[in-house]
C-alpha cells in the first residue's frame, strides 16, 4: 500500500513550525552533538546527515556504542529484532552504515534532508502506522506539544492511552539546532534593495517663480537690482 509522502513531508513541517518542548531535551542534545565527530564519519560513508544519524541512534538504543542503529540488538552478533540476521560487524561504524544503506527505509538512498523530509525519512525508520492512522508519531513528536499519547506496543497493536517516554526526533534537533547552527541552517536572505527616492519635482514656473532665462526670469533680476541700490544708498 502506497502512502503520500509529499503530504507527510509537507504535515511534518507544518507541526515542526508550531512545535514547542513540553519536556528537557538539553542534555541529551549536548550528549548527541558530542559525538558530531563520530556521527560525521558514517555520514562521509552514507550520505545521511550526521544530525539523522545521532537521532536514530537515540531512539534505537539509548545512544548506546554497543548496540547497532539498524534495531538497537549487539552489532557484535547477528541480530534477533526486526532487521534480523544482521550482523555481526567488526565495529559500530559498521554496522550504522550497514543499517542505512542495506536495511529499510534505505536511509542511504533519501535525497530530500529539508526539514520536511529529515522528519519523514525518520518516520518511516520506524514505520508509517502512525500516518496512516493521521496522528503524530512519538517516534519523532514525543517530548512536544505536538503529541499528547498513543503508541505501538509491540507489532501491529496499538494502544492511544500509552505515553512514549522516550525523546522524539523532532523535538532533540530543535534542542541540537540551537546548539550547532549547520543543523538546518537558515538560508541567508539578501536585504531588500529600497529603490531610490524620487527627485522632489521643480515648482512650476510663476510670477514669484519666473523660469530660469525667461523675459520674467530677466524682470526679476532687475527689480532685485534695484532694490538692491536703494538699500545701499
């Protein structure tokens, strides 16, 4: 079954534009961007931003060097959870870059990293049931106020009465972005170019305002003249 992805995109921008924090998000932000470094160089292999990565990373296992980005199981043996039977990798690195570019939703092969996009490529890491069902997924929402319950508790079973305790992906790159600017920089605009003011227009020619070289302008001059002599005198 197919599903709409310009219109998640375009749902996920509009909540990201409203979302505001209804949990602390600051440490674990200033934990994921202390491994930029580390993320970066998966990134160098994948293609997928360093700022995904650590996200994912988060959410499928706590951060954890030891667990594999694919479903959060050891990437030093062959995995048991959905992607299974990955594995085992010599390394972390390893197995995330294996995760994003042999495991679905093929994170490796996503070219639109808008925000839009970032947030649905995210949500499909964990599954589209939540758009299907048109409410926001915890997996990206949970920790703001663009999400209050509902959640899969296993596969295929939904309860709207269950609170996702975990940190959603939304909400930890609004914390991140404030901490490193390249996180969805904003476009720099170039100031607007007032056009110039126009020049005040020339009073019409008059009696008190005789045109320059005209018989009136020539009247004038004399009549200063003269006026002129009679005050000297």
């Amino acid at each position: 079954m197919t599903f709409d992805l310009t219109a998640l995109k375009a749902d996920n921008l509009a909540r990201w534009q409203r979302a505001g924090l209804t949990r602390d998000f600051s440490a674990v932000a200033r934990r994921l961007a202390a491994s930029k470094t580390r993320y970066q160089g998966v990134s160098a292999r994948t293609g997928v931003p360093w700022h995904v990565i650590a996200v994912i990373h988060e959410r499928e296992c706590s951060q954890s060097w030891t667990a594999s980005l694919a479903q959060g199981d050891r990437w030093d043996r062959v995995s048991v959870h959905v992607p299974a039977g990955r594995g085992p990798f010599t390394s972390w690195e390893d197995a995330a870059v294996d995760a994003l570019i042999n495991c679905a939703p093929y994170a490796a092969r996503w070219k639109d990293w808008s925000i839009g996009g970032t947030l649905t490529l995210l949500e499909q890491y964990n599954g589209l049931g939540y758009a299907r069902r048109g409410v926001p997924s915890p997996y990206l929402w949970a920790g703001t106020d663009q999400y209050r319950s509902g959640k899969y508790v296993r596969d295929g079973v939904y309860d709207p009465d269950v609170v996702d305790k975990q940190l959603g992906c939304a909400g930890l790159l609004l914390a991140m972005k404030a901490l490193d600017g390249s996180i969805f920089p904003t476009t720099t605009s170039v100031p607007s170019v007032q056009p110039p003011s126009a020049a005040t227009p020339s009073p019409r020619p008059s009696i008190t305002n005789p045109a320059k070289g005209s018989i009136g302008d020539l009247v004038a001059s004399l009549v200063r003249a003269v006026i002129l002599t009679f005050k000297r005198s």
